[in-house]
C-alpha cells in the first residue's frame, strides 16, 4: 500500500507544477526577452503652454490651469526626432529658467548664465493665449469639422423673389377731347386683345358736329373768294379753312375721316374711336348711351408683349447690382421655363419693412406667359475679384469682435481676431488675420470658444496670483515635513 501512496503523491505534485508552469506560460508577464520588465515611469510632468512649469507628479499647471503631460510624452514638440526638429521652423531663443526673455540667436542669457534654447514653430509656448489642445477623441465627440481659407475669383450666384407688373411706357388710355353720347361700343369685355387703329366704339358730338359744319363753310368761302378782286380776300380764305381743318386734328379726328369730310361735303354724325395702340383691354368704361365728357377715361389698353418683373433684393447684396447687367427669371410652372432679362433701373430707397432693395427688370414676353401680378424667381450672376473667403460658420461674431480657430496641429486650436467684408452665399470675405490655405474650424467653434475663453481667464488670474509665468511654480516649492505644523 505504501508504494501507491507514494506513487500517487509523486503524480499529484508534478500534475501541479505543470499546471502552475502553463499558467504562469499563459497569463503570467512576458516580453520580447521572456523576462517582465518593469514599467518605466515618467521622470516628471509639465504644462504644454508653460514648458517651466514642471511637477514630479500629475495634475493641472498653476498658471493657466491645462492638464500636464509627461515629459516623455513623444507628441510633445520637445521630444520630436532631432531630424524633425531640424526641419521646423526656429521662431526665437529663449531662458528656460526666465521665459520672458528672447533673443533671435542662441547665446547666453547675461541675467542668469543660463543656456538659451530654441522656441520651433508651433510650439504651444510660443501660442497666443486661449490656444487649446483639443485631442482626436474629443474632437469627434463634439462634432468638430475643419476647413480652409480660400482665395480666388469666381461668381457669385443669388436668387430674389419678383412680381410681373406692366410696362408702364406700354399702355396708353383712351379718352375724347369733347363731350359726347356713346351709339355703339365695338369691344365690350374687359381682357379683349385689340389691334392697333380697331374700331373701340362710336359716338354723338354737337360740338364736333358743328366743327364739321364749320369746315366746310371754309370750304365753300375759300371757293367764291377764289375769283374776287379784293385783295388779300384769297389769302384770308385760305387762313379759315386752315384753322377749321386743324380744330377738328385737335378734336383727335383722324386723317383718313377728315379726307371723307372734305369728299363727300357733308359732316359725320356719329365719330369712331380707334384703339391708339395694339394690346390688351385691362379696364373698360364705355357703356351704350352713355354720356361721356374729356374727364371719362374709356379704355386702358396695355402692350404686353414686353414686361416689367420688380425684384426686391435684399440690402446685403444690393451693391452688386448694376443698370445693365443680366438677369433669368425662372417660373414654377410649365417645365421650369427660362426667360432671360436685363437690369434697366434700380430705386433708390430700400423697404424699411423688408429691408429690401426694389430693382426692375425689362424681359420679352413670348407666349405671353407672364402676367401681370405673377411672381417668378429671378437669378443673378454676378463676376467677383479675386478674394479670400471662408464658410459663414466659421467666424463667430460677438459684436465686438469676430473670432476664427486655426488648427496648430496635434490638436491645439488657436483664437485668430479677423476683419470681415461682405457676405457672399454661404461665405463671408476675410480682409485681414488669415491667409489662403489656413485650417480652420467650421463646426464645433462655440464650444471650443467657451473652453477658451475659460483657459484665458484662468491663466490671467493664475498670473496674477503667481506674479506671472516667470514666477517659480507651486509644484517646486518644499514640502513641509511631518514635524512642522501651521500657524495662522
């Protein structure tokens, strides 16, 4: 019995070493040399704005309050391979120990003796103020997008509303220069085409019926005077008839009726009024019977074969309308139709209730598919210089100034103050604090803004506690020791 104790002992005890080696083989520690290393910690920590500001342990820097990283951090600019260093842009020299001091070469600085060492190009110490470091996961989180600032020419398209009216130089009334009755009325319905010279309607004048007579007296004096030894009685003749003939021109008889008077001597009793001009009849007023005086207005006829379209254009964009240039007005109807148009005047008030700028357009009228009171949209066009512009979103205007976040990279954002000029659609001109080619944010910007403006007035009041940033930070000071103890 004894041997198969012993035996089983020996099992049992190397089942166990096996199992404990394959576990300690499959979930113990293990490197490239098959040894656990220890994790190497950190030498210190440091404010990426305040590369002096240096901690033996993590937290916030004193000064403007930003999270420190380690100083083995490798997206640090301090820590970037001496090839990539080299090729970065060298801004000033400055004393770690006494950042306020600069200088365009390396040397030494005469206060302290302390070694200068180089400020590169987008290094966060040489940041302005309210420069944030954004990372790559908070970006997402907050919907931060980035564009870029563009230059160049290019056409500016807008579109207003407009309202066909007519041709105010293509309608003409129709009135008599003598009282009368009304016999017969030819167009008797409003919206009638007419054509020029149609017969409108027929009427009774005593006056005009006694012009007639008139004339034709003239007529016959000038015929027995023709042969009279009285000198100047010819001459006299010839004067009455002229001023009888020209009565009934002035009382708008035309040529042709004239001519009949005279052929066949006797007087019209009933005159016909002629349409003056070819269109359509938008009002009429003339009624069998009816009594009319010089005062009556009888008909409006109207050419529509050309029209108006009243644009209102809002103030924003009002400059960039000129007397002249092209407009393409588009209707809701019928396919989409095109019709293109000109410019001819632009009023010289603006709408104070719509803030808008009234402009007319002259366009051909085909078809006859606009009419009158219809609204159309109306195209623009117009050549722009050569300008820098960005997306309207980007800029965030507070009133007193106007503010852009320029990517720095490796995450930090920088508060640009710009000056801006027009608008244009959905982009706004930039004329002074970017250049062409900047990454900018254009989503995002208003939360960025308020951390910024919260990192800015941290740091202002950390400097004023602190006597600013050359002061010797909290995080150097000694520690008391166990024994000491604080007196108020």
């Amino acid at each position: 019995m004894k041997p198969v104790r012993i035996i089983l002992s020996i099992a049992l005890l190397t089942a166990g070493m096996l199992i404990g080696f394959g576990y300690g083989r499959w979930y113990g520690p293990r490197d490239e040399g098959g040894m656990a290393k220890e994790i190497a910690k950190p030498k210190g920590y440091h404010c990426p704005m305040h590369p002096a500001f240096h901690s033996d342990k993590p937290g916030d820097c004193g000064i403007c309050g930003m999270k420190l990283v380690p100083d083995d951090d490798p997206n640090h600019p301090e820590h970037a391979p001496a090839q990539a260093a080299g090729e970065r842009k060298v801004l000033y020299y400055r004393d770690p120990k006494s950042p306020s001091f600069k200088s365009d070469k390396p040397g030494v600085n005469p206060e302290t003796g302390a070694d200068l060492e180089p400020v590169y190009e987008n290094d966060p110490s040489s940041m302005p103020m309210g420069t944030i470091r954004v990372t790559a996961e908070k970006q997402q989180v907050i919907g931060v997008k980035f564009g870029e600032v563009t230059a160049g020419a290019g056409v500016h398209s807008f579109r207003a509303v407009g309202k066909v009216t007519m041709d105010e130089t293509r309608f003409s009334k129709v009135q008599t220069r003598i009282e009368g009755w009304v016999e017969k009325v030819y167009v008797d319905f409003t919206g009638k085409l007419v054509e020029k010279g149609q017969p409108l309607l027929t009427m009774y004048s005593p006056e005009m019926l006694a012009s007639q007579q008139e004339y034709l007296l003239a007529m016959r004096s000038r015929e027995i005077m023709k042969d009279s030894p009285l000198a100047g009685s010819q001459q006299q003749s010839d004067s009455l008839l002229a001023a009888s003939r020209k009565r009934l021109e002035l009382f708008s008889l035309s040529e042709a009726q004239i001519e009949e008077i005279t052929r066949t001597q006797k007087p019209l009793t009933n005159i016909t009024i002629y349409s003056p001009i070819s269109g359509y009849v938008m009002m009429r007023n003339a009624f069998l019977k009816q009594r009319i005086t010089p005062e009556t207005e009888l008909y409006t006829v109207v050419d529509l074969s050309r029209v108006w379209i009243m644009a209102d254009v809002f103030e924003n964009e009002a400059s960039m309308i000129q007397v002249g240039m092209p407009a393409r007005m588009s209707l809701s109807y019928g396919g989409g139709r095109k019709i293109n148009g000109r410019v001819s005047y632009i009023q010289p008030q603006v709408d104070p209730t719509t803030r808008t700028l009234r402009v007319r357009i002259e366009a051909d009228n085909p078809d006859m598919v606009l009419k009158p009171d219809m609204f159309v949209d109306v195209d623009f066009s117009v050549s722009m210089p050569a300008r820098m512009t960005v997306l309207a979103e980007a800029v965030l205007d507070t009133g007193l100034k106007k503010t852009v976040f320029v990517d720095r990279g490796n995450g930090y954002l920088e508060p640009r103050q710009v000056e801006t000029g027009e608008r244009i659609g959905e982009r706004i001109e930039i004329t002074k604090g970017l250049k062409p080619g900047d990454r900018i944010v254009i989503s995002g910007n208003f939360l960025i803004d308020s951390e910024s403006q919260l990192k800015s007035a941290a740091s202002g009041m950390a400097g004023h506690q602190h006597g600013g940033p050359t002061s010797k930070p909290a995080a150097d000071a000694p520690k008391p020791s166990a024994g000491e103890h604080k007196h108020d």
